[in-house]
C-alpha cells in the first residue's frame, strides 16, 4: 500500500471517530439537558415523591447553608427537598432558568469530584445584566450516572 492510499485511510479512520465522538456528545448533552428540564419542572410543580426518585441519596448544596458548612457541603435528599428546595428555588429564579441558555461539560476524570460526572450550567445572569462590569451568573446542575440514566446529585451557582 503507498503512504498517501495509508495516510487518506488513516484520516478518514480519523474523521469517522471524531464524527461518533460528537454524535455521542451531542446526544448525551441533549439526554442531560431533557434532565433537567424535566427536574426544574418537577420542582415548579413541587412534585418532591418524583423528585426522590431522581436524586442520589446526598445532594452537594451549598446554597443550602447561610455560612459556609464546617466540613462539607452535603445534604441527604430527604432534608434537602424538605428544608431547602422553596428557599433556593424561588420564583425568579425559576423564571430565570426557562430561559433555557444552557452550556453542557463532561466532569466525571476530576478525581476531586466523585459525586458529580456531568453539568448543566444554566445562564441566570448575562454578562452586564445584573450592572455594568457584571461577569454574569449561572446555576449549575450536577448529574450523576447511576446505570445509565441521570440523577440530580448538587447543586451551585458561579460565580
């Protein structure tokens, strides 16, 4: 075989591969997204019973704490959609997040972050919204792949 016919199958090999890598991609950002669309419904309809069924048994909240936690930021889902849910999740907030301006990461090789293997971040605020020199906000959704299908496993805001 030349180099050019070996060198032409290789980048065609090359380009197949990176082709499915974003189908795949896309695919499972779209699945994420769907996720929690479907979350953030539940929550507007304070459906909490299917909620649980959604969530892992902590959730990362640290939202959830006026000073910050003494060891972490932990809560297990029962307190969290019992004591923490109505407060974080008001009404604009809620409002905010129909926007629907969402940005999707893979986060599952940070040894750091066990609990979590994919985001959502969701725009709550665009650069300069909130005033002049603002960077912007986002709400962060963290997901967790539980045999194949998501669950809700924190929440955060940035910055």
């Amino acid at each position: 075989m030349k180099l050019t016919q070996y060198l032409s199958l290789l980048f065609i090999g090359f380009h197949l591969i990176s082709y499915g890598q974003k189908k795949d991609n896309k695919e499972l950002q779209s699945k994420a997204e769907q996720f929690t669309q479907k979350v953030i419904h539940l929550i507007t309809e304070k459906d909490y019973a299917a909620l649980n069924q959604l969530t892992t048994s902590k959730v990362y909240c640290y939202l959830c704490f006026e000073n910050a936690p003494e060891k972490n930021a932990f809560v297990g889902k029962d307190a969290f959609y019992k004591k923490h849910i109505s407060t974080i999740f008001n009404k604009e907030l809620l409002e905010r997040l129909q926007r629907n301006e969402t940005k999707f990461s893979y986060d599952g090789s940070d040894p750091g972050f066990k609990d979590r293997d994919y985001i959502v971040l969701y725009t709550t605020h665009r650069p300069n919204e909130f005033g002049d020199g603002h960077e912007g906000a986002q709400f962060v959704f963290w997901l967790k792949d539980e045999k194949g299908n998501f669950k809700l496993s924190g929440i955060e805001t940035v910055p």
